[in-house]
C-alpha cells in the first residue's frame, strides 16, 4: 500500500509486481498510463472554505472579501486534519495564497499539515503562505464590494457565454482575459518550483481556468466556460513535466464525504463565485 503524496494524491508510484515486471513495455506514444516522472512538479490547488461574500451576494474582490465565515473555517479544518493524518502532502515545497483574506486565512490553516518530520523526528515550522496577485479570483475592478443587485443596476446585465470578452466592469477582467492570466500565474509556478511540491490557496474560478488553460479543451483560452462546481475546501491535483500538464484529481472532498456520511450535513450547493 502507498503513503504520502504519491499514493493519496493521484501520483500512483505502485511498487511493480512479478507480473507487470514482465509484461512487455508499451510504447510511450501509445500507453496511457504511464509512472510519474521524479522531475515532475505537483501543483495542488485548494479552493478556499466557504466566505463571508460567498453567503451575502457581495463581489469579493480586495474591498468586498471578509475572509472565511464559521462553516468555512470548519470546512477548512476538515482538510487540515485530513492531510495531517495521511501525510499526502507533507513536506510541500511552498505555500501560495492569492492576496484575497479568504485565501490567505485558507492557507494559514493548511500550513501546519504541510511540515514534515526531519531526520530527528523533529517538525519544521509551518510555511508561511507567499501571495501572489496572479492567483487571485477575477478582479472586479468597480464592481468590487457591491452587491449583485446593485451591480447589475450600475452595470448592467452581463452573459461571458455570449461575451466572454466583455469585462466585467470598468477596471476589471474579462473571463477570457483571467484565463489567460491564471495560466500565466500557473506556468510561472511550475517553472519556478520544477520538481517540487506547491500548494495554493486559491478561488474556483481560478480552478476552472486552470482546466480551460490546460486540458485540451476547444476554446478554453477563448472564452470557454465549463460552469464546474467546485466545492470549499476541495483539492485539485496537477502534475507538470517538461511543459505538460496532467490533472490528478478534481474536486476532491473525501474528507467532508466522510463527516456527512456519519450524519453532519453537507452543504450541498455552494456559491460558485469566489
């Protein structure tokens, strides 16, 4: 059975048995599944606990965002003690929030599951989360702190499947223009960390274009919308090897899975902005 990272978080480093030792070797240009590179660089890409914005319909930008509400930070925790037990990510490189509080009090809370244990058995300090405006949700520019009602009173009625182009308002991102932005912010990271693990605390929106930028996706650095649900508190696994990404896992909440099924209630629809 595999422990740590590899073997919880989608890398599947299987020790080979007699019978796969001796199968024949299929072709790189045909398999597809094949071992994890050791030089490749792990992304995970965590989606913060439930905000403040989130449940009041405020636009979360610098001005807008609270941080995380109670149920949050509980949804936060779960992960914690999650990745604490396992281990999965212990020993992570480095700690990236964007600069939005409910990302950065996200990351505060991961830190402590982070560290590992050195020669001695003796813990690091937790990494101290470095932030970073590339990995922030949409900007919102003028329509930050408002609520949707008033936004759609000041700026009128807004539909990026028809225009993804348009911004949201004046002095903030289109849709494809924070795509394109998230991939930039995303590429710079692997290359920054090649080989190593990186956590970030980040927005849904920022995991979606993740997908759009780097899954094959027709249009994705277009406009494209794929109008996921990603949950609070969730994971989301990249893999990076000489400039190619591959998706892990999406949207993993295994650890609130096993809360609800005990009988707490989930907090089935969530607030997808943010």
């Amino acid at each position: 059975m595999t422990t740590g990272f590899d073997g919880l978080a989608g890398a599947g480093q299987r020790r080979a048995t007699a019978a796969t030792e001796a199968s024949p070797l299929v072709p790189a240009g045909i398999r597809t599944i094949g071992p994890p590179p050791p030089s490749a660089t792990r992304i995970v890409l965590v989606r913060h606990g439930e905000a403040v914005c989130n449940v009041s319909g405020v636009c979360g930008g610098p001005i807008g965002c609270e941080g995380l509400t109670d149920p949050g930070r509980s949804q936060v925790a779960l992960l914690r003690d999650r990745l604490a037990l396992t281990g999965e990510l212990a020993g992570a490189d480095a700690l990236y929030a964007s600069v939005l509080p409910r990302a950065i009090e996200t990351a505060e809370l991961l830190a402590p599951a982070l560290v590992a244990h050195d020669a001695e058995g003796e813990r690091a300090k937790p990494p101290v989360p470095l932030l970073e405006c590339g990995l922030c949700e949409l900007h919102p520019g003028d329509a930050d702190g408002l609520d949707w009602s008033e936004f759609t009173e000041r700026f009128g009625p807004l539909d990026w499947d028809a225009d993804p182009h348009r911004p949201i308002a004046p002095g903030g991102e289109s849709w494809a223009g924070f795509v394109n932005r998230v991939a930039g912010a995303l590429d710079t990271l692997s290359s920054r960390h090649a080989g190593q693990l990186v956590v970030v605390a980040c927005h849904a929106g920022v995991i979606e274009a993740s997908l759009l930028a780097k899954v094959p996706v027709v249009g994705g650095l277009d406009g494209a919308r794929l109008q996921l649900r990603t949950r609070h508190a969730s994971m989301t696994t990249w893999e990076v090897d000489d400039g190619r990404w591959r998706l892990l896992g999406y949207n993993d909440t295994s650890h609130r899975e096993v809360v609800a099924s005990a009988g707490e209630a989930s907090d089935g629809g969530e607030a997808s902005d943010g």
